[in-house]
C-alpha cells in the first residue's frame, strides 16, 4: 500500500522512467475563431507520454518513451524533437502510416479538437519494448493506446511484463470518447482495468466523462472501489485531493501565475516522478508535482525548460 508519509522503495534498474503511448503533431491556430474560419496553424510538438518523459529527464531522472510515427515529415519532426532532448529514440517504431495530428482552432470558449488519427494506435509489443519495460522502475501510458487496436493489446502486454518485474503502473485516465471507435463504451474498458494499475491522476473532467457528476471525494472512492491503490484527483485552481483508500489528503493550488495551462498535468507527472525516484516520500513528491506543475503553468508551451528539483523546492518554499 501507498503510505503518504513513506518513500517508495524501487528495485535497482538502469532506467526510472518508460511512457508509452500517443507520439503526434498538435496542429493550433494562429488566431481565434469558433467556427474554423482562421486561415493558418502553426505545428507542435504533441503527445502527453513524451511530454512527461522529456520534463522528467530534464528534472534529472533517466526516461524513456516508446511509440509510433509515419515514415512522413511530421514523424521525421517528431522524432527530432525527441532526440533533441537527449531520449533515446530508438523505441519510436516508424510505421507505414500518417503521423497522427489533433487541430485545435484557438477558442475564447473551450476549443474542439479534431483528431486525425494512423501511426500513435499501431504501436505493437516487441522484445525491445519488452526488454525496456524489465529494466524500468515505472510503466506510464494514457487512454489514447487503449482507445485502439492493436496499440491496446501492446499495454495490456505491457501491464503484465511491467508488474512482473516489480513496476509501479501509473495510468493517466484522460477519457475523450472522439478518440474511441464508434460504439464502444470507453468508460467501461478504463473502469475494467483499473484494478490492474497502481496509481491513477484523473481530473475533475476525466471523472465527470467517466462516472457522471459527483463531488470530487466521491469520485475518488469509484476509483479505489474498482482496483485502484493511489488516486490524485486535481481540482484546478481548487488543489487537488489524493486518497489511498484509508487516508485522504488535500493539497491546496502552488499557482499564482497562469499564462497556459497546456502541459500542467504531464508537468505533475514528471516532477512527481521525478521525487520518487529520488528518494522523497509520497507527501513530498505529491508535493513537488505540484509545484513543477506551476512553475510550468508561468509559460507557454506543454515543454518548458526546467530548473531542478532542488530550484522548484527553494522557489516554491517546500
């Protein structure tokens, strides 16, 4: 069990850190526009799993992120963009479709995002991803491999190689029922695996999609209920409650500047991950997702550079 005031300890393995998941283009605007009447769109780097593994290595962890481009341009892209933060790219499988791509129309309401969906759900399960998933001491993914054949039965492989040797499976359960086939229920697929993962991050929203309207410690208890052994729900500018079942804290909001809030959630995960890895305990490190979390929430991008560790603990008093 998760004991908030304990430290996790880890088996000794060569890598901290292994995503996998969901590698693709986010295509935004340069202007607003509601009704898709904005003439360009600018490209960027996407992807929650990437993300998180390119903040946690610059927060001083090794991590790696496995996926699944085209063998076009905008993978070519994306696959720069990995190697210019220093990850290996070697577990990005180059396949023959298109780059995955969401267009997002900037919105002063909250924008729409379509999505073009090919290469990210044709990730399959390899001896390397295998060989990656022995030597790391956590297995993150999304619900964008689980939305899809054959990217879903690749996690569930990965589930069960990960916990055999001693993982911690961390599931980011970021339901938007676009990205499923049409007529399948989603939220029923993410409830059925859930006693299958150790740690679950959802938000307000996530639990909404998934449960319906509740308040936000009821919503914690369906998550525990159903498998789940550490739920963090983030509450926006309310903070955020974690509960392992038999203690239930509360965190209050470490932002005071919000210029983008793209990114917030993958910056917790890495500055969470990150203190654990480290050493700190479970209070701690909630503690620094937190704040790594807000420190990003300053800047614009999903990306940002990072001080340490040690520079967010000093600039946020913790």
């Amino acid at each position: 069990m998760f004991q908030f005031d304990n430290k996790i300890n880890f088996i000794n393995k060569k890598n901290d850190l292994l995503t996998v998941g969901e590698l693709l283009v986010d295509m935004i605007s340069a202007d607003y526009g509601d009704e898709l009447e904005v003439s360009s769109y600018n490209k960027f780097f996407g992807g929650s799993p990437a993300n998180i593994a390119m903040n946690a290595k610059r927060l001083g962890i090794n991590a790696l992120v496995a996926s699944a481009v085209g063998k076009d341009g905008l993978g070519n892209f994306l696959i720069k963009h990995i190697e210019k933060s220093g990850i290996d790219r070697s577990y990005i499988d180059t396949v023959d479709y298109s780059t995955s791509m969401v267009l997002v129309t900037k919105s002063k309401s909250s924008p729409i995002p379509i999505f073009y969906r090919a290469a990210d759900y044709h990730l399959t399960y390899t001896n390397r991803l295998e060989e990656a998933l022995k030597n790391s001491k956590i297995f993150h993914f999304s619900c964008w491999p689980i939305s899809k054949e054959p990217s879903r039965s690749t996690i569930e492989r990965c589930i069960v190689e990960a916990k055999k040797h001693g993982a911690i499976v961390s599931f980011d359960p970021n339901y938007h029922p676009m990205i499923w086939e049409k007529g399948e229920d989603g939220p029923e697929y993410i409830k059925s695996i859930l006693d299958k993962v150790d740690i679950v991050k959802p938000s307000e929203d996530d639990a909404e999609r998934l449960f319906g309207s509740d308040k936000p410690k009821n919503q914690i208890d369906k998550f525990l209920k159903l498998g789940a052994k550490l739920v963090v729900m983030t509450l926006g500018k309310d903070g955020a409650i974690a509960s392992n079942g038999f203690e239930t804290i509360t965190f209050k909001t470490l932002a005071t500047d919000v210029v983008d809030t793209t990114g917030a959630g993958d910056a917790f995960w890495s500055g969470f991950y990150a203190s654990i890895i480290k050493g700190d305990t479970l209070r701690e490190a909630l503690n620094l997702g937190f704040a790594v979390s807000a420190y990003k929430l300053r800047y614009i991008g999903a990306v940002v550079e990072l001080p340490t560790l040690e520079e967010i603990k000093e600039i946020y008093g913790l």
